[in-house]
C-alpha cells in the first residue's frame, strides 16, 4: 500500500520542503525530518556507494584510521579531555564529509553550525568508547534494533517503540553528561524525531509492506501520513514481480536489473513498468484538500495551502546505475559485451501439464530463499496472487509446497513460514 508524508514545521508550523534528502521548512529553514526515499535516489547516495565499490581498500582504510583516533581519544581522556575531545570533534568532521547524509547540508554550509556539529557529534563519539550511560544506551539500542528483525517480524512495532524509548533517553544523558548544545538549537523532542527519522526510516524498508503504516505514524504521528489507493509498489528491499511464462509472483530485489523466476527461471531484464509509480488520489494534511500525485511523480504540492505530499516508494534507479557501471568496468577489462547479460531467457519453459509444478517448486524456494524477509500474509499472496480466487486450489498447493519443502530438508524458518501461510486460510 503506498503510503504519503506530510510534514509541518514544529518550530513555527509552516509546510515544509521535502524534494531533498533533509526535509526543512520553507518558511523559518528549520531541519524536520529526513527522506529516505529521495537519499537513495540521490546523486550523493551513488557517489557515495561508487568511492566504496571503486577503491574497497581505501574505504576500510578511511574508516579504520577512523576508529583508531577515536580510540586513542579515549585513552587519552581521563590525562587530557581537551585534546581527547578535539580528536573526537575531528572524526566527527571525518564523518560529516564521509557520510553526507547524516547530517543536513544546508546546515552544515555554514560555517559556525558546521563546527558546533563537529562538536556535538564527537562529544557521542567519545562517551560512546568512554564506557558509562552513553555506551550503555547504545549498547541497548543495537539489541533493539536486532529486535526489529527483518521482513518476517509480524509485529515490528514494540521493537521500534524501543528503539525510540532508547533515542530519548541517549538526548537525556548527553544533557547529563554536559554535552555541547544542540548546533541547530533544536527542542529535545524535534532533535527526536529528526534523529528517528534518519535511522528508524533507513530500517523501514527492512518490514513487509503491510505493516509499514503503522510504523510511519509512530515516527511521524497520526495527521502526517496516509495510505494511498494501491498502485505500484510499496517501499521494500523486494518488489513483486509476475513471471510472464508461468504466472508465479516473486519477490525481486529493488535495484536488480534482471528478474528471474524461482520457479520456472525464465528471466526479463528490468524495464520501468516492473516498478511502476501510477497515479494516486491524496488528501493534503495541512487543509483537507483533495489532490492528486501523478504517474512517476514523487510528491505533489497542495494549491490551497502549498504543503507538499511524498508518496513513499524507492525505485532502486540509482543502485542500477552503479551495477550497470561496474559491469561496463568488468566487461571492458574480460572484453564481453554487458548486455549478454541481460538478455531475456525462457528458463525450463512452461506447459499446462507442469504449471502447477513450476509454482509448487517456485514458491518452496520463495519459502528457502526469502524466509527471514517475508511475512506469512505476503508469502499466503504470492501463492494466491499466482494461482488466481480458487481458494481450495491454493490451499492445495501449499499443501504440495509444504511436503516438497520438507523432503528437500529446507531450514526451519521456510517450513515455518509456509505453515502460517497455510494457518492463515483456514
């Protein structure tokens, strides 16, 4: 279900902007939120994962070099804080340039708001290895967002909770501990939602997309997000494709520029309509306004009151735009041609006698492959979306499904999530 965001200023309740990465107001320019959906699609997100992918030994390096000063800060602490901290405000500047995205640019362009963030920022650095509340908390807030787990969790929603509970109180000890203050003069409570914004919105894509609004609200709150009408597809690390050859639903990775059906093999390289962005009806949270998002547009601008509402959905264009350079490298030093690659395949082929055997086998490695990233009601509409309404024919291929399953001695967690797919039509 694609979801849209509305954001207001909580500083003087203006609409904000929400093209870029960092959603700011446009009245006073405070910092709101973060958008993950337009981070990954950014320019500086591919720049980014291109420096990783061309030079691997030189980002371990960086980031090496890195965590050995911060150490040697907090060796040097308890003889000598001042020179500690200014290490630490230092790794914190290597971190701002590095990592572009977890910090606001327009903040950081100034600067006098650059170097309070050096300091702000450093001074987590170094309590985090200085041992104490500070290293406690993250300590807490890595099991957290373990608890979150991955596609399969049914109820990801108290682990988030927790993962929020543990942010605010990380603001609360800094203020303890005599962290420097906030570099944007934030409140505690947006600095909150500023800060769950970038890293719950980095883990959301890791839920089933059934769940997700539930989520986007606890983040968010209630008035700022609506569920569209369904149309293309939701934000997650899959998207669902339908084999042209024999019908079967799948998930396909987002960025992946070729899909490939687990059950019959066929394969078509990936064209735009895969992840298509139709147009949807939304209301305007800042007036109540009817309006209208449209095809293969991210977000629309209310002209009653000029809120802006995103739909919620990452295309994947920019990890496609890096896979396909790094086959052009390849291919040009082994001198093949890249497209052989992408060229469409019809696999074990398909007739009316062994359809229902292409969906059976296809769905037990769905179950193999996907188990820790599917929900039971996702996996229960593969099967359905595949087969068509006859619901006893569906019960019966999961049936099938489930004993093929078993006599390959698939992991546990795929025989567990054809059950409760099973449970789930009785």
């Amino acid at each position: 279900m694609p979801q849209v965001i509305h954001l207001r200023c909580e500083r003087c309740g203006g609409p904000t902007d929400g093209r870029q990465a960092w959603v700011r107001c446009g009245s006073c320019g405070t910092t709101a939120g973060f958008n993950f959906t337009q981070w990954t699609e950014s320019p500086a997100f591919l720049e980014f994962q291109r420096r990783a992918m061309l030079d691997p030994q030189g980002y371990q390096k960086r980031w090496s070099d890195h965590s050995a000063e911060l150490d040697r800060a907090a060796r040097l602490f308890a003889a000598d804080p001042v020179t500690a901290m200014n290490i630490a405000a230092e790794q914190a500047g290597f971190l701002l340039a590095e990592t572009s995205w977890v910090f606001p640019p327009h903040a950081l362009a100034d600067a006098q708001t650059r170097a309070a963030y050096r300091r702000w920022l450093g001074f987590e650095l170094l309590h985090q290895r200085l041992g104490g509340p500070i290293a406690a908390l993250y300590a807490d807030l890595n099991r957290a967002t373990a608890a979150i787990g991955f596609g399969a969790n049914e109820n990801p929603l108290p682990a988030f909770a927790r993962v929020m509970e543990i942010m605010g109180r990380l603001l609360a000890a800094r203020a303890e501990l005599g962290s420097p203050p906030d570099p944007e003069g934030l409140s505690p409570e947006t600095r909150l939602r500023v800060q769950a914004s970038v890293m719950v919105g980095a883990y959301l894509r890791l839920v089933s997309p059934e769940l997700q609004h539930q989520l986007l609200r606890a983040i968010y709150g209630d008035r700022a997000v609506a569920e569209a009408a369904p149309v293309g597809q939701d934000y997650s690390l899959y998207f669902d494709w339908q084999c042209p050859q024999c019908g079967l639903f799948s998930p396909q990775a987002v960025g992946t520029d070729k899909m490939t059906c687990p059950g019959c093999y066929c394969a078509r390289p990936f064209e735009g309509e895969a992840m298509s962005t139709g147009p949807i009806s939304a209301i305007c949270h800042g007036c109540g306004s009817g309006l209208r998002i449209a095809e293969r547009e991210m977000m629309a601008v209310c002209g009653f009151c000029t809120s802006q509402v995103q739909r919620f959905v990452r295309a994947g264009d920019a990890h496609r735009s890096l896979v396909a350079e790094m086959k052009a490298r390849i291919a040009a030093q082994y001198g093949f041609d890249p497209a052989e690659s992408l060229k469409p395949s019809d696999g074990f082929g398909v007739t009316p006698g062994n359809r229902n055997d292409r969906l059976r086998d296809g769905l037990v490695r769905i179950a193999q492959w996907y188990h820790k990233f599917l929900t039971p009601t996702r996996y229960l509409g593969f099967a359905r979306a595949s087969l068509g309404p006859d619901t006893a024919a569906v019960a019966d291929l999961l049936r099938q499904t489930e004993a093929r399953a078993a006599s390959e001695n698939s992991p546990d967690g795929a025989l567990a999530l054809i059950r409760k797919a099973r449970e789930r039509m009785a």
